[in-house]
C-alpha cells in the first residue's frame, strides 16, 4: 500500500527502472501501456468531453455526475484502449528497452 509520501502511481521513469532491474518485459510492456494511456489517449478523451459542441441544456447535457466522475471514466476508458488495441507506439518502447537489455546499455 502507499505512504502518504508515495503516489499511488508511479511515474514512467519509474515503472521503467523497476521493470529494468528485473529486466521483466511484462513490466515494461506495462509501464509503455500506462504511458500511452497517460500520455495520449486520456487527452484526447478529456478534450472530447469539453469540446464547445457538447449541448449545454436539455437531455444530452453533462449533468453534476459526469463532471465529477467524468475523468475518472476517461482514465478507465483510456487504459481499456490501450490494453485493447495493438499500439505500436508500446511495442516499439518494449523492443527499444529489451534490445537495451541485449546490448547492456540498461543496468540490471
């Protein structure tokens, strides 16, 4: 469980450094998907949801619910994706880190 001096996550970096000194693939495999969740998708996500097109009244307006739980669904959404869809993107990070490991450029 985390103190209350550690995030509940971990950055990148760290997940990548953790993962390194196992030299687990798994591990980077999950840290490259949480990245891509983080980095790319959850934005995209967020800016859907504030776009000006979205109606302000009526029965398709964001009610109390949607704006307090609303990022809350698009960080589910967006690691759903990530996990779902055959990026690239965290193929190429997971043969970049592996590769690494091979030429001993990553410390174990």
């Amino acid at each position: 469980m985390a103190s209350a001096q550690q995030p509940a996550q971990q950055s990148f970096d760290q997940m990548l450094k953790s993962a390194s000194k196992g030299r687990d693939p798994d591990a980077v495999r999950k840290a490259a998907t949480e990245f891509v969740s983080t980095a790319f998708i959850r934005p995209v996500l967020s800016q859907l949801r504030e776009s000006p097109l979205r109606p302000s009244s009526g029965p398709f307006a964001e009610n109390t619910g949607e704006k307090r739980f609303g990022p809350l669904l698009d960080e589910r959404i967006a690691d759903n994706v990530t996990k779902a869809a055959k990026f690239p993107l965290i193929n190429t990070i997971v043969d970049r880190v592996t590769r690494a490991w091979k030429d001993n450029h990553v410390a174990a």
